[in-house]
C-alpha cells in the first residue's frame, strides 16, 4: 500500500541538494513521522548514484523495510556516469533484470515495491520486458511492475505480454495534458495506478501569464480554505477521479507536512473548475 504522497528523491543527492547521510537519516524519518512511507527512484538520480547514497542511509536509519515502500526507474542509459557514446534507451531482457539488481544493491533490499520503465523506446519489444519482468516477479524481487512517461497505445503494447499496474507521468494545474490525451481514461479503465511528477508544475519558479492567472485564483482560494497554495495545487490533482498519487520532490520538511495537509482538504467543484479555467486561460467549453 502506497502513501497518497510520495517522497521523490531525485533532488536528495548530487542533482540537487546533496544532503549529507546523517540529513538523509533525519528526512526519510520526518516523511514517516508525517504519513510519507513511498520513496521514488531512478537509477540515473544523481547519475547512477543517488540509490547507493539513499540506501547507505536506510541502512543507518533503522527503519524497517516492512515500513517503506521503494518505487525505481530503469532503461535510460545516459552518458555521464557510464560509458556510452550516446543517450539512448534499453529494454532487453538481461539489461532490465541487471538494472533492477544493480537497484536493489544499492538500496540495500531484496525487493521493490514498484518497478517502472522510465521511458518508452522505439526498440522495445513486449516479449523482452515481459520475460524480464516475470523473472523479476518470479524471484521476488520486484512486487508490482509499470511505466513511465507512456502513452495508452504503448502500454497496451507491452500488456499483449504482461500487464502494466501503473503509469507515472508530468501531471500539474500547469501541465494538463493526462486528463485528456487518453492517459488517465487508460489509468481508470484498467485499475492502474497514476503517479505524477512535477505535481506542482515549477509554479514557485516560473513567471508565465499561466502563473499570473493561477496566482490571482488561489490567492482567493488560500483565504477560503486556510491552506498555502502548494496544499491547493496538489488538493486539485488529486481530485481527479483517476485518484493520482502525487511524488513531491521537496526536501523541506515544512513543505512536506504541508503537501500531507492536501490528504485532508476537499476542494468544492467550482473551486476545481475555476483553477483549471485559470490554468487554461479560457472557460471550459
């Protein structure tokens, strides 16, 4: 069972704040403290490094990994951090089975809760990740399988071999593009589970007339409902009755707990409906 919020770490480690062992202890225990059991990786975070980073501090924290649940990424195979010429995609049988240990040796567990192919490949070939995912799932060593970043018609490629039980994709007020490109209709139809990143869309760090627009509504809306907007944007995601679990990339402690508030607020229909207005800078039609 997933947390309705998920931690992100892929700011934790070099890619972003280079928090030290002993300040990743005291993160992952604040997220539990506060409702956050689910952390999600990649093994490009921090160019192929912060699930060693991440793991070493598990293993000091003394939390038990019945506590947690561990969702990691696999297929991208960049060119920092390893030898390749170009950047580019692979989804071979033996590369997802030795992507997925090569995970969890790092992270310091025998199994993830949730593996996910990061990317779709022009080259993919269902039967390949299918026997990869059914050895994977055979020996234990991962519990649940999805994707990443794909479209319905790509997953309903891979599902002529073996289903696809989640989808995680850019999903915001700023960034809408799920609701109605099929994905989440897809998520809905099939029971899978849909997962955002970016759940805030950079809206503390843009300056585009669709933060303006925004920024007026919510200022309203934070007055009404007592909450910072950050608890606002996430409360409208997950409204959406694809029930979308959103992964919060913050290492601030506040803005975590406040991301937890959005678990408990319900924002009234007109309410979502005049965010969605402001995002798209017209009324519905």
């Amino acid at each position: 069972m997933f947390s309705r919020i998920i931690a992100g770490t892929m700011t934790w480690g070099s890619w972003g704040k280079q928090l030290s062992q002993k300040e990743m202890v005291d993160l992952m225990q604040h997220c539990l403290e506060i409702g956050i059991t689910s952390f999600d990786h990649a093994d490009i975070y921090g160019d192929y490094q912060n699930e060693q980073v991440f793991g070493d501090a598990f293993a000091e924290s003394g939390i038990a990994r019945e506590q947690v649940q561990f969702i990691s990424k696999c297929g991208i195979q960049m060119t920092q951090g390893r030898n390749n010429m170009v950047k580019h995609y692979q989804y071979d049988r033996a590369y997802i089975i030795w992507s997925v240990e090569e995970s969890l040796k790092k992270l310091k567990t025998d199994y993830l809760d949730l593996m996910l192919l990061h990317r779709p490949s022009p080259l993919m070939h269902p039967d390949e990740i299918a026997q990869a995912v059914q050895t994977l799932m055979k020996d234990g060593k991962i519990k649940q399988f999805g994707v990443s970043n794909f479209t319905p018609s790509q997953i309903a490629l891979i599902e002529t071999h073996v289903p696809v039980e989640a989808n995680q994709v850019e999903f915001s007020l700023l960034h809408c593009d799920p609701m109605y490109d099929g994905t989440f209709d897809d998520c809905i139809i099939n029971k899978r589970k849909a997962m955002a990143w970016s759940p805030l869309g950079g809206f503390f760090s843009g300056n585009s007339e669709q933060k303006h627009r925004l920024t007026k509504v919510l200022s309203t809306l934070v007055k009404k409902y007592g909450v910072a907007a950050d608890v606002l944007l996430l409360t409208w995601l997950m409204r959406h009755p694809a029930k979308v679990f959103p992964v919060v990339g913050t290492t601030n402690k506040e803005r975590l707990s406040m991301a937890r508030q959005a678990t408990q607020i319900e924002l009234g229909l007109e309410d979502w409906f005049m965010l969605l207005e402001a995002s798209l800078g017209h009324e519905v039609p």
